[in-house]
C-alpha cells in the first residue's frame, strides 16, 4: 500500500496528464500530397479504399495482392481520382521472396517510400478450431511474417524519408475472441513484433513510426460473408475505416482504435500495459549494441 501511494499513483497521474494533455497534431488532407505510400491486400476491401482516399489527396500509390484483374481497375480509379502516380504489383504474399523483391519494385516506381500500409490477410473463416496446424502456418506466414519481411525490406527507404508502417490489425489481435484461434494468433504476433520493434526504434533514433491499427467488424464483403449466420454484431464501414487508419498512419500515433461502438476503443485503452511499458526501457543500456 505505501509502495502504491509512493510510486504508483505518482507515475500514473504524470502518465494520464502526459497521455491526455499533449497536443495532438490535425490532420489535413494535403500531408499526403505526393507522398510515396505502398498499400497491399488493395484488391478489394479497406485496402481498396485507402487507395482510393491516398489518390484523393494526390499521393503516389503501389497497390498489391493476387487478382490482376482486380488491381488494374484499382489502379486506373485511382489515376481518375488524382493520384500523382499509380501502379500494381500482383503476387502472392504467401512468397516471401515475392514479398521482398515487391517492396524493391515499389520503391523503384515511385522513386523512394514514406509509408507502408500492411494489410492484406490470407482468407479465414469462423469455425472451431480443430487440427488444421497447415492453416495455422498460413495465418502466420502471409498475416504476419510476411509483414516483417516487407518491414525489414522498406526500412532503408523509410528510414530517409522519416517515413512510417501502418500495420492493420483487428480486435482479435488485442482481445480473446472464439472460431478465430489461427487469425488471432497472427493478429497478437503483429502487436509483439511491431510493438517491440517501436521500442527499438526509440532507443535506437530510428525516425520511423509504427502505427498498429485495431479495428472492430468492417462492412467489407469478406467479412459480412465470414460472420454471416454466426455473428450477430453491427459492421462499421469501411470507407471511413479506411480513412481513420491513414489519418493514425500520418500522425504518427501508436494506435488507432476504429470499431463501431465508442466503447470499445475507450475500455481498449491498457493503462497497465502502457504504463509498465513507459518504465521498462529506462533499464537498458545500448551502446554496445549493433543498430539499425
Ligand atoms: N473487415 C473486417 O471486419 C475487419 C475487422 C478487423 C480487422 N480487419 C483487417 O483489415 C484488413 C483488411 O480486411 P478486409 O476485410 O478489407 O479484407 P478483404 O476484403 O478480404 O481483402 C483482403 C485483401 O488481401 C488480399 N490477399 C488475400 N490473400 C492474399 C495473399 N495470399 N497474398 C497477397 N494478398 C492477399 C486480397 O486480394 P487477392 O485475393 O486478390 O489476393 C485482398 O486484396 C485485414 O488485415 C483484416 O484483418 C478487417
Ligand atoms: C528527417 O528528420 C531529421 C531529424 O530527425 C531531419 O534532419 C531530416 O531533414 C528529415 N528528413 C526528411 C526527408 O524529412
Ligand atoms: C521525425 O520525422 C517527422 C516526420 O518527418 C518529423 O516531424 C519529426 O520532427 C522527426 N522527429 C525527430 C525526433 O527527428
């Protein structure tokens, strides 16, 4: 109890006026203005429309996912809508060396990187979960690993440009939820890696922001199909999703919380986390460490 009075509430006061009092940038449509963003999983879906709104507000923009088809017709609305520049890669994030050489080719289109939208997701759907470990390795090759292959692949770009990695995630990737075990498991694994990888970049001076995105149901038709007859539960849409999620990106926040119910992102908020996480890093010493 005297520890708590000494130390904790102290420490947790500082950290809620911190957390609360810091000014907090606007976002205006024109910080994308010939900005260099890669966007994948852009087929179809919330990806589809970040396309769309990056091309609204003149950006250069390299969409990627499998479907040809479907990138091409994304490509030429976004050439309509005003993009500076506008271009697909298709293949499959399955391939990691696909995933690697993708980020290069991207990087040779548009002449550099600011920021690198992760979103693309191998196709799930609702069930218990019973012995498909194939499904489980899928989950977390093309949900996650490949995520960190694009990273670790884009970080020199981002790295000149004082860019940013947007990474998409959902609920499941914060909270327990039921018929989703190997999709969640990969959803958590983004928030360990590019949690701590955010952690290293502070320690490290690296000027590049992480921006971990937690969404609640979209109304994308993937999802309404998937939770159709099993779930019961409001979708948000995705057209705004989709702007919330470039907004957080280009603001450099940490995280963005986008659901249709405003009670979720308030009780979403871990100030146990967030505040062990703020003391924890006063401990290490780095010097004698390789950097980035
Ligand atoms: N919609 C929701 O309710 C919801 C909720 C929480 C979080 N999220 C997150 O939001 C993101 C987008 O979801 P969404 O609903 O928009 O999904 P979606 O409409 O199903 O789109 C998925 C995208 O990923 C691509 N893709 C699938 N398999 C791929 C592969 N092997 N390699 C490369 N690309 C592949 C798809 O294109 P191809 O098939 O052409 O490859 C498509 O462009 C995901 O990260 C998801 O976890 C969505
Ligand atoms: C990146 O930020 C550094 C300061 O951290 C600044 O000196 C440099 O000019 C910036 N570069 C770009 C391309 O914005
Ligand atoms: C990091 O980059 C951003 C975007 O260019 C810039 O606004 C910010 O001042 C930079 N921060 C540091 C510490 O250099």
């Amino acid at each position: 109890m005297a520890f708590m009075k000494k130390y904790l509430l102290p420490i947790l006061g500082l950290f809620l006026a911190y957390y609360y009092y810091s000014v907090k940038e606007e976002f205006r449509p024109e910080m994308l203005q010939g900005k260099k963003v890669i966007v994948t999983g852009a087929s179809r879906g919330i990806g589809e429309e970040m396309a769309y709104h990056l091309a609204k507000m003149g950006a250069h923009v390299v969409v990627t996912a499998r479907s040809k088809e479907n990138l091409q017709k994304v490509v030429s609305r976004c050439l309509e809508l005003g993009a500076a520049s506008a271009h697909y890669v298709a293949g499959t994030m399955e391939d990691m060396t696909f995933a690697e050489q993708f980020v290069a080719k991207a990087g040779k289109l548009m002449g550099g990187l600011d920021m690198l939208i992760l979103n693309h997701i191998t196709k799930t759907s609702l069930s218990f979960f019973h012995n498909d470990i194939h499904f489980v390795r899928k989950s977390m090759e093309v949900n996650f690993l490949s995520y960190v292959v694009l990273s670790v692949a884009a970080l020199p770009m981002l790295k000149q440009s004082n860019g940013s990695i947007v990474v998409v995630s959902s609920l499941a990737g914060k909270i327990a939820h039921p018929l989703l075990a190997p999709y969640s498991a990969s959803k958590f694994a983004l928030d360990g890696f590019f949690s701590s990888i955010r952690k290293e970049y502070s320690l490290a001076k690296v000027n590049v922001s992480i921006t971990l995105c937690v969404l609640g149901l979209i109304n994308t038709d993937t999802a309404i199909k998937a939770v159709s007859g099993i779930l019961d539960s409001h979708a948000a849409p995705k057209e705004e999703c989709a702007l919330e999620i470039i907004k957080g990106g280009v603001l450099r926040q940490e995280e963005v919380y986008y659901d249709s119910s405003l009670w979720t992102s308030l009780l979403l908020e871990n100030p146990g986390r967030k505040i062990l996480e703020f003391i924890f890093p006063r401990r290490y010493t780095v010097d004698k460490l390789i950097s980035y």
